[in-house]
C-alpha cells in the first residue's frame, strides 16, 4: 500500500487523527498564516507595526477591558495564535506529552473541551486580575498562546493519575504530580513580576484542569455535562432534513477501522464508568449508545 504524501496525512490526521494531533495541526498552520501575513506585509514595505496591530486586534487577548468589549472573539482565538517560534515549539512539545497521555486515559472529546475550556478560563481569570488588582491595572497585558489550555491538561492528568512516571529530560524518574505542583508554584511566585507571562491566564488554566477530573464518572462531572450539551447541538444542527438524490459514499477500509476503533473506545469508556459507578451513573447519550450498539451486534 503506498504511503501518504504529507498533504494527504494532515487530512487524515484531521479527519481522523488523536486529538492531540489535530490540535497541534491547527496551531501550527494558525502560526504559519500569521508568519505569511507579516511577510506579505514585509514584501510591500508596509510599517511591520501595522500588521502586528491587525493580529493583535484579530487573534490576541487583551487585557485591557475596553480592548475585550471591542474584541471578545480573543477569548477563544488567542489559545491557537503564536507569534514567536520558540513559544510555539515548547508549546506543542508540552501538548504532545500531555495530550498524549490525557488521551490514554480520557476520551479526545474530553481533551478537545478541557483544552478549549482551560484557555478561556485562564483568559477570564487574567482579565479579572488585570482590572481587579491595582498594582496590575493599565499594564495591557496581550495574552496569546496555547499555555492555559495545556496547563488545563497536564493539571487533569496529574491530578488523576499521580503517580504516573515520567522521564525527566529522558532520563529521571519521575512522578508526574511533583512535575504540575512546580508549574503551580513557579506561576504563583512570578505573579506581579514584569516577565510579559500571562501566569494568572496558566493558573486559570490548572483550576479548570482540577474542576475536570472532580466526580470524573459521575453526569455531574463539568466534562460529561459540556459533552452532552454540545451533543445536543450537534443532534439540532444535524436533524435538519438531508437532501434527496444524495449519493451514497462508502467507507474505505481505513475509514471503517478508525470508526469500529471510536467506538470500541466509547464502549470500553461506559462499561468503566458502569463498573464504578452503576447503570444508573450514565447519561441518556451513553444508555442511547450502549443500546444501539447491542441492539446491532
């Protein structure tokens, strides 16, 4: 079987790739856009200033109060946007390792929503220390990066599996929770300190990550909630009538191995919580899933 090009595996990859992958494809290309931006602008000799203020208009967070009001939209686009190479490259390695093993243990629709989840609650919380604390106000602080998303993550994950090992630098032994309590004190200590580091944006980012795992089989946990209201809305937008005479399209057998593994995992996924938790701890979208599967064999 040929192998594919490198179009055609970020495809795949987003098509059916870990969430982790996908993740670290769209900030990537979300750097790589910003990177053709400034050199267009370069090209044609126009002020670099000015292009650094349409991204920072368009992409960032500030946390200048006026700033939000003008451009809430920064909530969300400034957890995918980097501008240096250096930020982007220690991100996407520490999303890597964490993302990967979140994913060993949770479902890649818990790591999607505790990434986007995590960012924005470390934005709020930067916001509201920027307008609340007086030595803090007027700084204008621009909050960019993936950091409080992936704080969110590898907080989760140490906290629910503390003592998981990992090889620091490749060679030490060591457990992963005294790894997330030195990224906490290491935030906590730098709070106040002019470092151009959004440390209120990462510390939001490791209390939703601490939320997250709280009550973790339950339909009271905030994941298995944000999980069925937004498969609520995928169920409206999806109701909608389908178009007559559309072709049928059939699965290659690629295709068909990743979907039977999705739902190997979900299944495996329900049977834990039902072996901790009981039949009656699932959601009415587990019991729907555990009867259509039985119902087809």
């Amino acid at each position: 079987m040929q192998g594919r090009n490198l179009i055609q595996e970020i495809k795949f990859q987003l098509r059916s790739g870990t969430m982790t992958n996908r993740l670290i494809i769209v900030n990537v290309s979300v750097f790589l856009l910003i990177l053709l931006v400034k050199k267009i602008f370069l090209l044609y000799n126009i002020d670099p200033r000015t292009s650094d203020e349409w991204i920072h208009h368009l992409l960032d967070l500030n946390s200048s109060l006026p700033a939000f009001i003008r451009a809430p939209w920064g909530l969300f686009t400034s957890i995918f946007t980097h501008e240096q190479f250096g930020h982007l490259l220690f991100n996407m390695l520490f999303l890597y390792f964490s993302g990967r093993f979140f994913e060993q243990y949770f479902s890649r629709k818990k790591l999607w929503l505790t990434y986007l989840f995590g960012g924005i609650c470390g934005g709020i919380l930067e916001l509201l220390a920027n307008n609340l604390f007086p030595a803090l106000q007027g700084t204008n602080v621009v909050i960019l990066g993936a950091s409080g998303s992936i704080m969110a993550i590898f907080t989760a994950l140490a906290f629910y599996q503390p003592n998981l090992q990992v090889q620091l630098f490749g060679i030490f032994p060591i457990r992963i929770y005294f790894l997330a309590l030195f990224f906490l004190f290491k935030d906590l200590i730098n709070i106040g300190t002019d470092d151009q580091i959004a440390h209120f944006a990462h510390l939001g980012g490791a209390l939703f990550g601490l939320l997250s795992i709280q009550k973790m089989h339950s339909s009271k946990n905030i994941l298995t909630r944000l999980e069925g209201f937004f498969n609520r809305i995928k169920r409206l937008l999806t109701a909608k009538k389908q178009p007559k005479n559309t072709r049928t399209r059939f699965k290659t057998d690629e295709e068909f191995n990743v979907e039977k593994r999705q739902k190997q995992e979900r299944m495996d996924e329900i049977l834990d919580k039902i072996s901790q938790s009981g039949y009656d701890s699932l959601t009415k979208a587990e019991k729907d899933f555990l009867f259509n599967q039985s119902k087809n064999g």
